[in-house]
C-alpha cells in the first residue's frame, strides 16, 4: 500500500498546468440534426431531455414557461409565403452572452392546424430558415446550422427531413452560428424567417418562440462538492498515509501490482516517450491497449480482505483517464473501472442477482460520437443489481451537469460512490464525479437482500463490448488511483 514518489521536474508543471484547466473540460454539450429525438437532446450519448418533447426557457428565464419571447400566426398563407418573428431581445441576449445560444425552440400556443416549413435540407436556399440581423456596425443574413423537430410518433431524429412540423404536440428546434458577430456589436434587430411548405388545415397556429434549454434541471444544475482529502497532497504525494485510505498508486513503479488479484491484462508502465498523443500527467502512467480484434485491455482486482481491510459497506475510488489519438470506440459499448461484489457467483457476464449472490458497478463507455468535429465518447455505468430488467446489467449514462463526453489527449478525474443498501430497503447510493463535478446520481438502490453481501474489490477494467471485438487497436492510460472510506476530489 505504498504510493511513488512524484518526481520534481517538468513534469510536474505540466499537470500542473493540465490540472488547472479541468475545472473547464466539460465539453459544452450541444443537440444538431441527427441527436435530437423525442427523448434525447442528445441520442448518442443517451443524453436526455427533462421533459419527453424537449426543453425550453421563457422570456422570463423561466424553465417551461409560457410567455414567449415572439409569436405570429399562420392560418390560411399559401405555400411559399413568409412567417416573421420579431427576436430582437433573444438575440441581442445571445449577443451579449447573457444566454447561451443553443438555438430557438418553436412550439403551438393556440390553435389545431399542423404547418409544415421548409427546412435547411429542402435543397430551397431562399426557403430555409433565415435570421436576419442589423446591429450597429452591419446587417447580417444567417442561414440555419442546424434544425429539426420532436415528434410524439416516433424515437428516432427527424433533422434530415425536408421540412419540419409545428404543431401543438410537436415542437420544433433551429439553431444559427452567430459567432461572426463582434463582441462590441449591439443587436438592434432580428428576424427569424420561416418559409411555408404546407398547412394541413385552414386552421389557425399561433406560434411562440422561446430558446432551447436542453436538460435545464439534470444537466446544468452544478451540485456543490466540498474539496475532498486530495486538496492536502499536492499531486497525490503522502495520499496513501491518510487514515482513510485503502490503498493509493500512481503507477510509477513496476511492483504496482503486487496489492492487486492478476486477472491476466496487467498493461504498462509509460513516461514520455508514448506517443498516440500521449502526455504525462505526474510521473508514469499505466497503458493499456485494446488490440486489433480484442476484448480485454484490462483486468485487475482490488481484494479489500487480501489487503488487510474489512470489506466495507460504502467506499469511493478515484482515477484519471486519458482515451488516446487512437480511441474510436464504433462497434460496441464497453466497461471501464468499478466496484463489486461478486464472490465469483454473479453480478457480471449475465449472472443476474437475486439479493443474496452479487452485484456490480464498472463505468462504462458509449460508441465515440463526433462534437463540433471533434471525437469524443461518452461515458456511463454498467450496474448489475436487483431490479434491473434482464440477465444482463442497466446501462444509464452520466448525464448531470453537461454529461460526460471525454475527449480524445485529456486527462480526466473519475471518481465513484457506492453505498449498499439495507437489506430490504431501496436506500443504495451509485455517485459519479468528473473532475469534481457530480455527473450521476442514483440514491434508490437495490443491491442486495443479505448482509453477507459487502464491497469486496475494485475492478480495474478495460473490456470491449460484450461478445464483438475492436475492429481496431484502441489505447486508454490510467493514473493516480486511490481508494478511500471518504470523497477523494481531484488532485490540486
């Protein structure tokens, strides 16, 4: 249970510098055509909505309210005539960075007609939603980045159709890069322009216009962690003699394992020289690749009972996570690092527990999605527990303050809560931080029926899907690893 030394030389500053910027690496997570469904704002990484049809925010900032910041109707206009809404103060807010641009969110107010517009795939340039705006040093004519609409008929994305429909059950979603305006511009007006495709009945549809908020609740309410016992040990030096710890290593020294059960993947120790975009983060590094048609790139035991503990009851483990230049997760999901307590009879591999047998917590990573033009693979848990459905675990995804979408070349703080149950009572606790912001939160738990049931290891694990294998060589590097009776936080 001894922890290496850092060393005290350039690399040090560079964690130093990378971990000052993780406060930050959360990447802003935005819908487009092919994401958005009646569920997700973001379907990929199974990031959903608050509420089934979408999220949004009034004039008044208020979430789901009905005072919209413009309105106009449609009755009876002929096919190619123009809609105009009059969204001066939303975009002049988007302007002034008092809201964050994630688009205009359209929906029914009043009325029963359903109206079809064209949208930016209509292969129409002048019938595709237009935003016009006249500041005071210029006039812009933007062009829509992205729409499409949510529809109570169908889970799939509709962002590729030709047009996109208004209705009072559905809603419908157009965003604009408005980056090309200057910071000292002010906005004094702006027109959102919708061309009309079809009206479905000489109905009248008052429409509002509000701005999207995907997941106002779960994804951008921050919960306020206290510092954890790392803020004491600068880089992780002397963690491993705090009362609460079980065990800490930084993977500097080839007899890191000796404290762990050998399952047969152990990976490597690598410093500078690693390439695959690879950078240090304080001293060595465990690398563990996913080889070309593989399954498993890692496999490791933490046994609390063979390193002198009493298997607890409640315990947190904290790591960080590198995914390399080379990491494209396209097949499949697969498991990262967890707790559990399996006793080798079930709670993994389709063992289903019954209370009494076992049960499983690893991370979990989803396929890599393209953000912005930028690889990233979102992440989730792989719990094995009483009510899940089938033989095989519940796969839910990290989708609190922003999600958890990992880039590709950043070192990222992963750190997991696990509290079991009282036997008989739905009061287990599953909590996920990423770089000290809680991600995941499950507080209604069943793990087991029985007492005899603990925590009784630590998997360090790096599989592929459950039975198809990597159609390609896929590298992940791991550091800093404690495990402690209290909330670790990332390293200062």
């Amino acid at each position: 249970m001894t922890r290496a030394t850092v060393s005290k030389n350039i690399t040090a500053v560079i964690a130093f510098v990378l971990l000052g910027s993780l406060s930050t690496s959360l990447l802003a997570v935005k819908w487009d055509d092919r994401s958005a469904t009646r569920d997700y704002y973001n379907a990929p990484a199974k990031l959903p909505w608050d509420k089934r049809l979408g999220d949004w925010k009034d004039a008044n900032g208020k979430t789901w309210g009905d005072v919209a910041f413009a309105k106009a109707a449609v009755v009876t206009q002929p096919k190619d005539s123009k809609i105009y809404f009059d969204v001066t103060a939303l975009v002049r807010g988007w302007a002034e960075l008092s809201y964050e641009n994630e688009g205009f969110f359209l929906r029914g107010l009043r009325g029963r007609s359903i109206v079809n517009f064209y949208s930016r795939e209509s292969l129409q340039p002048a019938s595709s939603p237009k935003l016009v705006v006249r500041t005071n040093l210029s006039s812009y004519s933007f062009t829509a980045n992205a729409d499409t609409y949510l529809s109570e008929s169908t889970t799939s994305s509709l962002g590729t159709k030709k047009v996109f429909k208004l209705g009072r059950s559905g809603h419908a979603l157009v965003h604009f890069d408005l980056t090309q305006l200057a910071k000292n511009e002010i906005v004094e007006r702006a027109s959102l322009e919708l061309t009309v495709q079809k009206i479905y009945s000489p109905k009248l549809l008052e429409i509002g216009v509000f701005q999207v908020a995907p997941a106002p609740v779960s994804s951008t309410e921050l919960v306020n962690t206290p510092p954890g016992i790392a803020v004491k040990y600068p880089n992780d030096e002397g963690i491993d003699q705090h009362p609460a710890v079980f065990y800490a290593d930084g993977f500097d020294t080839r007899g890191w394992y000796r404290a762990w059960t050998d399952g047969g993947k152990m990976g490597e120790l690598t410093g500078w020289d690693e390439g695959n975009g690879f950078q240090p983060l304080s001293g060595r590094a465990l690398s563990v690749t996913l080889p070309e048609g593989g399954r498993v790139a890692l496999n490791q035991r933490y046994k609390f009972s063979a390193n002198g503990f009493d298997e607890p009851e409640e315990a947190y483990f904290r790591y960080y996570l590198r995914l390399g230049d080379d990491w494209n997760q396209v097949v499949t999901t697969g498991k990262m690092p967890g707790f559990a307590g399996t006793y080798n009879r079930a709670g993994w591999g389709g063992r289903k527990p019954n209370g009494e047998n076992g049960w499983s917590t690893r991370g979990l990573f989803l396929k890599t999605i393209l953000q912005d033009n930028e690889k990233v693979t979102p992440m989730g848990s792989y719990v094995y527990h009483l009510d899940q459905h089938d033989a095989y675990g519940s796969m839910w995804s990290w989708n609190k303050s922003g999600g958890a979408l990992l880039k590709n070349n950043r070192w990222y703080c992963v750190e997991q809560y696990v509290r079991l149950n009282t036997p008989g009572e739905s009061d287990g606790v599953l909590r996920i931080w990423l770089d000290g912001r809680e991600v995941f939160e499950k507080t209604d738990m069943q793990f087991r029926t029985s007492r005899r049931l603990k925590i009784e290891e630590v998997w360090l694990n790096i599989y592929h899907g459950g039975m198809q294998r990597s159609l390609t060589e896929q590298t992940a590097y791991i550091d800093n690893f404690v495990v402690a009776k209290q909330y670790i936080g990332p390293m200062q």
